[in-house]
C-alpha cells in the first residue's frame, strides 16, 4: 500500500467526474456519493483476513472463506460524511456506525468539534473514517486523535476527493492511517477550497445553498 491509495477504477473516476459537475442536482448529487462510497469500499476492505470453515452445500461439505479478525466499524465526519454511509453499509451491513461532528470555523479555518458518539466497543474493531473532502486536512487530523484517545489502533481514512495541503498535514499526523481517495487534486484556493474539486460537498448533498 502506498499513501494515497487512488481508486482509478472506471467506474469511480465516470461517477466523480458526474459529481464535479456543477449542474449536478442534489438528488443526483447524493445518489452518486453512495455510490462511489460503494466502489471504494470494496477496494478499501480487500486486506480484510479470511479464515476457512466447512459448510454443507445441497452436495458436499465444502472448505470455504468468512472474514475473520477484528469487526468493522465506520465513523462519517459529520455533516458530508453522512452521505458515504448507505454505501459503505451496502458492502458491510453488520459494521457500526459511530459519529463526529466537526464544522471548519469559516474565518480560521480550524475545524471546530461538536458531536461525538461512538460504538461502547470502538477500541477493539477496525476504523474506516469516511469524509468526502480533504482539503487542509484539519477535520480529518481532528477525527483521528478523537478516535486514537478513544483506543483504536487500526484506522483507515477514505475521501473521495484529497488536496495535496490535506493529504501532507494527514500523512505528518497520522503516519500509521492508510488513506484511500478516488482523486488527488491540485490545490487549495485562497478559501480553502479544493480546485477544482466539486464545491462544497455539504451543502450539495443537503441541498443548504
Ligand atoms: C467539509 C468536509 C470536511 C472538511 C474538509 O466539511 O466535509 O469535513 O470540510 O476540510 P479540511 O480538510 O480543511 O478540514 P465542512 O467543514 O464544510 O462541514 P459540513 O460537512 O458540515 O458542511
Ligand atoms: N470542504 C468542502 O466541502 N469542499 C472543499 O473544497 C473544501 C472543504
């Protein structure tokens, strides 16, 4: 593995570059999210470690694989994360879902923090943090040293877009966290947006502006 992963599947990269679109309405904003958070975990989860069992088929017993090791548990950095859920949960029904919420204070820029909730286990399963945006990496550093105090050692860091600011002070704080994306972008503006980037994925996938 290597620090950004990207997804260069065909089908992310076709629905990323619907998403981008700015004439992309909120609907279909949202549709395409979950189902890019779908693709890539798919991809992110492939490490996952299987352990054989037997089973009886209509015809035989047969040695086959069921995932093993520590259970899954996604944590959306609220509010875009929120829209990578539905497709993270089709591919792992059974994992938990614990919440952050962090908004980026508009005149600092630092992510200001108001919502925790956790899974009571959190400590003993394997994190994915889901966010659409990297962008100076802030909520994601953030999120992170939340999750490490609450005992997790296993954390895996998806976004579907990263600036290259983002993905540097992520790397710096967090070595340990492999971070998948679907694009590394150019930059960062003069506000901290990513360029191009797709606007403010907050407020495309709730419709706010
Ligand atoms: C966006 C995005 C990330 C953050 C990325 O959230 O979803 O959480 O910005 O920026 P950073 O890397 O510079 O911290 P935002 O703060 O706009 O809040 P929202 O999801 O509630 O709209
Ligand atoms: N947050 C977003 O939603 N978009 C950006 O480009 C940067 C931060």
């Amino acid at each position: 593995m290597c620090n950004p992963f990207i997804m260069d599947h065909p089908l992310i990269q076709h629905k990323l570059t619907l998403l981008r679109d700015k004439n992309t309405g909120a609907k279909e904003f949202r549709e395409l999210v979950s189902e890019i958070a779908m693709l890539m975990c798919y991809e992110a989860t492939r490490d996952l470690p299987l352990k054989e069992i037997e089973i009886e088929t209509p015809v035989a017993v047969a040695k086959t694989k069921v995932i093993s090791g520590r259970k899954l548990a996604f944590i959306p950095i609220l509010r875009a994360g929120l829209g990578m859920v539905d497709g993270v949960l089709q591919m792992v029904p059974a994992a938990k879902v614990g919440h952050i919420g962090l908004y980026r204070d508009p005149e600092t820029l630092l992510p200001v923090e108001y919502y925790c909730k956790l899974p009571t286990d959190i400590a003993k399963r394997e994190v994915i943090v889901i966010d659409p945006m990297l962008a100076t990496g802030g909520s994601a550093v953030d999120a992170i040293n939340l999750i490490k105090k609450n005992g997790v050692t296993n954390i895996k860091f998806m976004c579907i877009i990263a600036a290259p600011e983002g993905l540097d002070a992520l790397v710096k704080a967090h070595p340990d966290v492999q971070i998948y994306c679907a694009s590394l972008d150019e930059k960062l503006n003069d506000h901290s947006y990513i360029v191009p980037g797709l606007g403010d994925a907050g407020d495309r996938i709730f419709g706010t502006k």
